[in-house]
C-alpha cells in the first residue's frame, strides 16, 4: 500500500509529531564548528526530554562508526524524542516520489517493557514527509520490536516493500525517534536508513550514523550511507578522544593498506559569507571557525586551516601517487545553503587540494594552510571545506581545529577574473578549452617565488605528462598539453587530472579530453 493512501490512518501520528516538533529544545553549549566538540549530533536536536528521561549522544553502543542516540526513560508526562532537522539538504533537494523506499534505522533495546496495550507504551521511529507547499504528505511509522524485553543485539527496523511511496516530491523530510510517555527501559537507534528500492534514487539523508558533531556531514562510501552500509575503510570513520590539538575530540580516518580505492569526506555544511558570526578582518590577526564568517567579499583572500596528526604512512606510495594516495581540503563556493537549493556550485568548484606530507611514516600534530580569494562573482554566497582522504591514502590521520579567516584582500584578481598586479594566493584555472581535443591551456597563479611542476594523471593515479617544472618568481602563468604522454603517445579519451604542486602545497582539477 503506497503512504498516499495510508495517510488518513497517519493523522494521530503526525499530531504526535508536529507536537515534538514544535516542542522547546534543551538548550546546550555549542562549540565552533571547526572542532569536533558538540555535544549534539549534526542534523539531531534533543525534540523532548521530559523529566524520567535522558537522551544521550551515546558512546557505549553503536551500529557502525562510534556512537548513537540513546533515550532511557520511565514512565513521563509525555513522549521522549529525538528529532532530525529536514533531512531534505545539499545535492539531495528533494526526496522523489513513485519511488519505493526503504526506510527505517538500526536499533537495540534493553529492558524495555513487553507487549504494549497503546500508543503511549509504545517505542518507534517515524519518518514525516511535507511538499514544495509546507502540506503534510505523510508519515511512515516503524514500532520498534516490544514482544522481548531485549534484543539480541542490533536489529534493523524498516518498512516493507512498497509501503513508502511518496504521491508527490518530498522538500522536507523528519525523523522521529520516540518513546511514548509510558513506555521504559532503554533504546539506541544509529545507521538511519533512506535508500531507493531496485537501485532507483530516492533522494539522501544526513548523519546517518550520527557520528559527526553539529555543524558537519559526511559522504563516504559506497554510496554515502544512506544505505547504513560503511565500507572501503571508511567505516573506521570516528569521533575519537584518542588525540586532540585543542578540546576532548579530532576526527579520525583508519584506512587500511590492503583496503580498496575509494575516497570519501567528512565536511562543513555551506556557511553563508555574510553571516550572523562576529566580523572578520585582516588587522585583529584572530581565527574564525566557518560560521562566523560575516561580509566576506569578493576577492578577499580567506585562509583555510586545519591541524593534522598522522601515523601509518606509505611514504613510497604517496610519492608515486601524489593526486589520489594523499589528503587535504576540497573548499568550494556556492550560490546558497538553503536545504532546497541543491548541489548549487559556482562554476569551477569545489576545487580539490592536496597536503605534502613530510616523507616519514608518521608526524605530530601540524598546521596545513591554503590561501583562497572569494570569486567575483555575484552568485559565490556560501563556502563548505571538506577533509578529504582520496581514493589511494592509506594510513591513521587525525584532523582538528579547522579554521577560516579573512586575511587580507587581492591586489590582483579574484579567481574568476582578469586584472594586473601579482596573485594574492596560488591559483590554478580551469583548462581552457574544456573538454578539448587535441590541446588545452592551463593557467596559474604564484603569489612569491617557488619551485613549480605541473604534471598530469589519469584516473588510475598514475602520472601521465609533466608540463612544467623548475623555478618561477610570483606572476601569472600558461601551459599547454598537447595530449601526449611522457613517450610522446597520444592518450586516449577520458577524464585525467592536472596538478599544480610547489613546497607548500598541491591543487588539482580535472579535465576532459574527447577525441
């Protein structure tokens, strides 16, 4: 039965949760987004917390990654919830109708009490679904398992085929995890699941494992989560206490050696450049997190830094593959951060970035540091960062006190456009024209004297041409690719990368050669 037609017989559970909706939120202190010191999960408010019960961010239990949400409550003078924000947000702007989805969570109970008689006894997760008009389309309500007082272990709790098909487009998503008010014991629910049937696109949900901080999302593989399935070593993705350069936490990637290629990120949501944080200015020398950014314009010059901590490096490797066996930041401007607005990119971002790890196999905690300048163009209104292990990298690496800061404004030009005077940042353009056959032109930017190469990779990592490489004082620079290789052989058709790599840093984009 499709959710349209049972959506009468929802009514009751969707007053249920427009009131948990519109219940107040227990207010908690909120560290900056840049450290991982939240004490709330990104895209999760405490809905209600009624006396009798205690919602935790829970470390004991987990599904997958390192933490969950947890509710233990007696009996309450009302339902105890947590509440997910629109889960409807980034490329995902809607959530598709006539597709059947399968949706539900993980969860694990433990002492809870058996065979409930009504609503109020009951334990559930619900997910509620409003149109592009703010009109409730449905609710889908999934009774969390009560015939045993507890699991054994993890037990997924989804909806039945063809049960979710949603009658028109979803623009707002919620989902509920409840405890009604006589219901006892203790839940966890993690891994959140909204994935389309048969292979179609349903549209994604956000902090699925729950394991990021106010503030972040992620998308790893295989396909982002949604599926509540981690793998390519990033299911060893944690919030750790481990190691910190400032606070309690940092963020952890584990990537084995023998783990297949494949990237993944954990990132910022999209910041507004003129949003309601503290000002920021070149001349108060003091570092903002990405929220605080306020009236950043058009070729200021923002300085991204994050502080990282690695062990159990493949030196050798991240030699030989220095585009896809490395880390490093993908910044990106946008047009917006509305959760409708879709994968809004200003053209020609995001824009991959690669550190240069020092050739040991492991360092202390150390500052990685890119210079950007805001493009001029009208449309650039939000800024994500992302940290990002590409497809090879392999080995233990902690992240930390991320930090964005105005520090001065171009005296040359933004990165969209043309102008004298010497570069305020390393740039590198798009290659024009792209895609191309046979040649393309390359250009970039030095803001002092450095030792540049230029070398292009195909998909495999592997490099395929060096285009330029020695010493050149700060200006602005062209090369070309003829689209051969280092033998002189014309390469095939397909996507290869091209990097620009000095001491300090790497940046890569890629292009298009279609014969």
């Amino acid at each position: 039965m499709s959710l349209f037609a049972k959506s009468l017989r929802f009514g009751l559970l969707v007053l249920l949760g427009a009131a948990l909706l519109g219940a107040p939120a227990l207010q908690a202190q909120f560290y900056a987004t840049g450290g991982f010191e939240s004490n709330l999960p990104s895209y999760w408010t405490k809905g209600a917390e009624p006396a009798g019960a205690t919602l935790t961010w829970a470390t004991d239990q987990a599904h997958s990654l390192a933490r969950s949400l947890k509710i233990t409550k007696s009996t309450t003078s009302e339902a105890a919830a947590w509440v997910s924000e629109n889960m409807v947000d980034y490329w995902s702007p809607q959530h598709l109708a006539n597709v059947d989805i399968k949706i539900g969570a993980w969860v694990r109970t433990q002492n809870v009490n058996t065979n409930p008689a009504n609503d109020d006894a009951r334990w559930w997760i619900a997910y509620t679904f409003w149109d592009q008009a703010g009109q409730l389309i449905g609710e889908t309500r999934l009774p969390i398992n009560q015939s045993v007082a507890s699991s054994n272990g993890w037990v997924a709790d989804t909806n039945a085929v063809g049960e979710t098909v949603l009658p028109r487009d979803a623009w707002k998503t919620v989902i509920s995890f409840v405890g009604g008010k006589d219901a006892t014991g203790t839940v966890w629910a993690d891994d959140f699941i909204h994935v389309g049937r048969q292979g179609a696109w349903a549209g994604q949900n956000w902090n699925q494992s729950v394991d990021m901080p106010t503030g972040w999302l992620y998308w790893l593989p295989p396909i982002g989560g949604n599926d509540g399935v981690l793998a390519n070593g990033f299911e060893n993705t944690r919030l750790t206490s481990e190691a910190a350069h400032s606070g309690l936490y940092s963020l952890k990637f584990d990537l084995p050696f023998n783990r297949q290629p494949h990237d993944g990120f954990v990132g910022t949501k999209r910041y507004l450049l003129s949003g309601n944080g503290a000002a920021t200015n070149a001349a108060d020398g003091v570092p903002y997190d990405i929220t605080s950014l306020k009236e950043v314009k058009a070729g200021d010059v923002l300085r991204i830094s994050v502080w990282v901590k690695a062990s159990n490096l493949v030196p050798d490797s991240a030699a030989a593959y220095p585009v896809t066996w490395a880390c490093g930041f993908t910044y990106g401007f946008f047009k917006g951060n509305g959760n409708n607005d879709g994968f809004n990119n200003v053209t020609g971002y995001p824009i991959d970035m690669q550190f240069t790890f020092p050739h040991v196999t492991q360092f202390d905690w150390t500052e990685y540091k890119l210079d950007i300048v805001v493009p001029d163009d009208p449309e650039a209104r939000a800024l994500e960062v992302r940290l990002h292990p590409y497809a090879r990298f392999t080995g233990t690496v902690y992240f930390d006190d991320l930090n964005v800061k105005v520090v001065g404004t171009s005296t040359g030009v933004a990165e969209r456009g043309a102008a004298n005077g010497l570069p305020a940042t390393f740039e590198l353009a798009q290659n024009y024209p792209n895609p191309f056959n046979p040649s393309t032109k390359i250009a970039f930017a030095l803001p002092h004297a450095a030792h540049v190469t230029v070398d292009i990779y195909n998909m495999a990592g592997q490099q395929v041409a060096t285009l330029f490489e020695g010493y050149r004082s700060a200006g602005r620079y062209e090369v070309m690719w003829n689209g051969k290789d280092l033998r002189g052989k014309t390469v095939g058709s397909g996507i290869y990368f091209y990097r620009l790599h000095t001491g300090e840093m790497s940046l890569t984009k890629r292009m298009l050669l279609v014969k």
